[in-house]
C-alpha cells in the first residue's frame, strides 16, 4: 500500500491543489457560547450577534470602523532603549519583545494614528492586547506623548482607546514611571484647549487605569468591558469580602458614576463625532478674546471701556466658555449615574 500514500497522494494532492481553507472560519462567543461565523462577526465589527457579547477587535478593524471611509494615517513613534535592566524569566524579555512584534506586526503595544471622524480632525493612541497584554512599558509611554502632540500640533482632539493589563512588569521601575509621563502627556492636550476622550475597552486595568486612562475629560466604555486595577481575586483575598456582582465591569462603573458613558461599538463612531463637535465648538468659543469682546460690545454702545471690568468678563467669560461644554455634558451625564446609583446606597 506504500506506493498509494508516497506516490498516489502526492500526485492527486498536486493535481487538485492544496485545501485553501483557513481553520478559524467559526468562532465561539465566550459569553453566550454559541459559534459566530467569520463573516458574520466582520459584519457585525467583533459583536456576538446572538448575546451583543463584544469580543476583542483587532487594532486595524477597530480604525477601519472608527475613521472615515477606513482612512487613517499611522505615526512612527519614537525608539526607546530595549530591555534595559537584561530582564529574564521563562524566556528573555527581548525575545518576548521579538515575538510579540512578529505576531502583531506592531513595534509596541501602542499605536498612534490620525484621521477623520466624520469629517472632523483626531488623533487616536490605541493599544493593542496582542502586544504582551497591552503592557505600558517606556515605548507606551512614548508613544502617548507622541500622540498628545501631534494633537495639539493639529488642534484636534486626542482620544486614547486602552486595553492594557497594567504596567509592563519587564520594565520594573521604568514602566511605572510612565503613569506620570503619560499623566503629563494628556494634561498637554488640556493646556492647550483640546478635548482628551477615554474609550476603556476590555480589559482597562492596572497601571494605565491609574493614569491617563481615567483622566479623561469624557469617558466612555465599551459594553461589558472590565475596569478597575487590581483583579477581583486580589481585592477579594485583601479585603476579605465578597463582591458584588459584576463588580469593575463598564455597566458597573456607570451605575456609580466613574464613567460618563458605555456605548456600544457600532455606535461609537457616531457618539465620537457628537462629542468632538460640542467639545470643540467650546473651542472655537474662545476664538475671539473675550476682552475684545467687551470693548466691541462696549464700542457698539459708545461706552468708555474701563480697564477693570473688562478683566473681569475675560475672567467670566473664561469660565464660562471651554469647561461649559465639558460641564454641560457631565453634569447631563453625572446626574443619570448619581440617580442610577442613589437606590443601590
Ligand atoms: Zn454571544
């Protein structure tokens, strides 16, 4: 019979050509268990269509959906010196580094892009899980700053979608220090007027939730996402309590007024756009200086401008214009999570 599986196979295998099937046509949903085929997955952008589970998106996936027409621009971002501390456990950090590049085809876990949404100028740092769990490391941290100044370079809006683990444990002390690094990062795109939006995707933990993932001026979350620092596990075994269900999941954070909104994926784009257009009409607000406003207006009455008052509007009319908008949609959001939260106390 050897000559039928050396020689036979062999001839009709060239003769048909190799079975050109991929062998992950079917995916199961991890929360309702049931199988999602591939193409039904790709329509419905990583959501179950059967429970509205959201699984996690690849980086690429998530930019097409996000920018217009799936047009986007990618930024390389700074280098940084790899593997400082000759960090070792089962494997070499530095073929750890090596093989998560090879399989995300990204240089960190971080990527920083600009585009449109909806016509209106962003730039996005988003992480990708892939990359050893999204860790922060000094390449994350980089790259945030990276992205915050494009963003202010190009008066637009920066928005961070995390999806990390925490701090890059590789990096010890180094990966912490990127918590106030990318503090100072966002905090750069605030000097300067701009909306800073979080859209936390699962997981949110760690290290990033820690800084600038929960230091936005908007902060919205994917449906079902877990947020929090330290796991379940952990609190449980310090605390010694049992916690409530659902603890540290989007819905969660919502009901007791850490997160402003939890917006599913399909709708993202959209509540993007509304937001960057109330935020950055504020913006525009400020345009003229609010003490040539007073001596136009005073002008139009024939008024005299004394010097006093007309610091005082600048001062008012300060308040009044850039976090009115922002207050504006958190006090509209806040109060629906204080009332949502007020029978649970
Ligand atoms: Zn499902």
């Amino acid at each position: 019979m050897n000559w039928l599986t050396n020689w036979v196979r062999p001839k009709i295998k060239a003769l048909v050509g190799e079975a050109d099937v991929p062998d992950n046509l079917w995916h199961k949903c991890p929360s309702c268990g049931q199988m999602i085929f591939h193409r039904d997955l790709d329509a419905h952008i990583n959501v179950c269509q059967h429970c509205g589970h959201h699984l996690r998106i690849p980086l690429a996936k998530r930019f097409e959906h996000l920018f217009d027409d799936g047009v986007y621009t990618k930024i390389e971002l700074p280098r940084v010196k790899i593997d400082p501390l000759k960090f070792r456990d089962k494997k070499r950090y530095t073929d750890r580094l090596k093989e998560a590049q090879a399989k995300t085809d990204t240089g960190d876990a971080i990527v920083v892009a600009h585009g449109k949404i909806k016509g209106k100028p962003v730039v996005i740092a988003a992480f990708n899980f892939q990359f050893m769990g999204g860790s922060m490391g000094m390449a994350v941290g980089e790259g945030m700053l990276a992205a915050s100044r494009l963003a202010v370079m190009q008066k637009a809006p920066l928005i961070a979608i995390p999806s990390s683990g925490g701090a890059r444990m590789q990096e010890g002390i180094l990966s912490l220090m990127q918590m106030p690094r990318t503090t100072i990062a966002v905090e750069e795109v605030k000097e300067a007027g701009l909306p800073y939006i979080v859209l936390m995707t699962d997981p949110t933990t760690g290290g990033v939730s820690a800084s600038f993932a929960m230091l936005g001026d908007i902060h919205i979350a994917e449906p079902g996402a877990q947020i929090g620092f330290a796991g379940r596990r952990v609190i449980e075994q310090t605390v010694r309590e049992t916690l409530p269900e659902g603890f540290q999941t989007a819905e969660y954070l919502l009901e007791h007024g850490m997160i402003d909104l939890v917006v599913p994926r399909s709708e993202q784009r959209e509540t993007l756009a509304n937001l960057i257009g109330l935020l950055m009409d504020g913006v525009k607000a400020i345009a003229p200086p609010p003490a040539q406003k007073a001596k136009d207006a005073a002008a139009d009455l024939d008024i005299p401008t004394p010097e006093k008052p007309s610091t005082d509007g600048d001062k008012d009319a300060k308040a009044d214009t850039k976090p009115a908008a922002k207050s504006d949609e958190n006090s509209g959001e806040k109060s629906g999570a204080k009332s949502g939260a007020a029978p649970t106390e």
